[in-house]
C-alpha cells in the first residue's frame, strides 16, 4: 500500500523530500577534538560565523549570556572565519585565548573555517543553500550571521550581523 501511495503521489507531481538536518555533520574543534552536531539533538542551535576584529565582536558577550540562559534548551556554536575584511587573522589557538580573556565564552567553537566562495565548510552549504537545507537561501554577508536550528536539527531561521543575540527576533523563538 505504501508503495502503491508513492507512486500516486510521484504521477500527481508530489514529491517527497524527507526532513533534512544538520545532525550528519561533525566538525573540528577550535581546541581539537570534534564537534557533533547529533549530540544537540533536542535542543535548539545558533551558528554564528565569528571573527576577533570585528564591529560585531562584541555579541560574544550577548552569545555567551543567551547560552548560559537557555543552556537546557539551546546550544550556540562559533564558528571562527577570516572571510570578511580579513578581521580573524589569528590561529586556532590564538582565537581561543582571545574569547577566554576577553568574553569568557564556554559555548563550543569550531575550528576557523571559511564562510564563503570555493572554500565554503560543508557545513555552510548546508545552512545556505536551499537545496540541502530545504528550507531557504541565505547569503551571509559579512561576520556574525546567525542561523538558528529547531531541535530536529532542521534550520527554521537566519539573521544578519546586525541583530544582536538578545534581539526579540531571536528570542521569541527560544521562549
């Protein structure tokens, strides 16, 4: 029967895509080691593309704030890119110190990845580009887009450098 239903739908033109979501993917840690997105399974995710010498470095602090607040229920990934302005020039390591000295982050950061063009991580297709999201395109134009995922690991939303992460537009869906 459930065959016979496919094919119906196929003739009709409806075609079914199953659910897509970020869980297949792992990535390096700013520190070594991995992350895997499979563990936040559950919990709500905000990807932030991030840089040291930026405008926008300030809303660690609001990442580190809505982490902290929202920990049962959200998880927050940095993900570290000189792709814009060449404002992250510094090594993994020196990344890290700089987020420990100057905002205390302890939500997880990916290693330095690049956000855009040829060299666009994996894991940027997926929240850019419709068709592995499903959902939208979304072009990141400079250091600190964020892309928030639902707790099927399925993106819902993203926002651009200048909504801050305290910003109701991102709360109202942590709530």
């Amino acid at each position: 029967m459930k065959k016979f239903l496919l094919l119906a739908l196929s003739i009709i033109g409806i075609i079914l895509i199953p659910g897509q979501n970020i869980y297949t993917y792992k990535v390096q840690g700013l520190n070594g080691g991995e992350i895997d997105f499979s563990k936040f399974k559950g919990k709500k995710i905000l990807i932030v593309n991030t840089a040291s010498k930026c405008g926008f470095t300030p809303q660690y602090a609001d990442l580190e704030k809505i982490y902290k607040q929202y920990k049962n229920t959200l998880v927050v990934v940095g993900f570290p890119a000189n792709d814009f302005g060449q404002q992250e020039p510094g090594t993994n390591e020196d990344i890290h110190t700089f987020c420990q000295l100057n905002y205390g982050v302890s939500f997880p950061m990916a290693a330095k990845v690049s956000v855009k063009g040829e060299a666009m991580a994996p894991i940027f297709k997926f929240l850019t580009q419709k068709k592995h999201n499903g959902v939208k395109d979304t072009r990141i134009e400079w250091n600190f887009t964020k892309f928030l995922l639902n707790e099927k690991g399925e993106l819902i939303a993203s926002f651009p450098s200048k909504v801050k992460p305290t910003d109701e537009a991102i709360l109202k869906y942590l709530k």
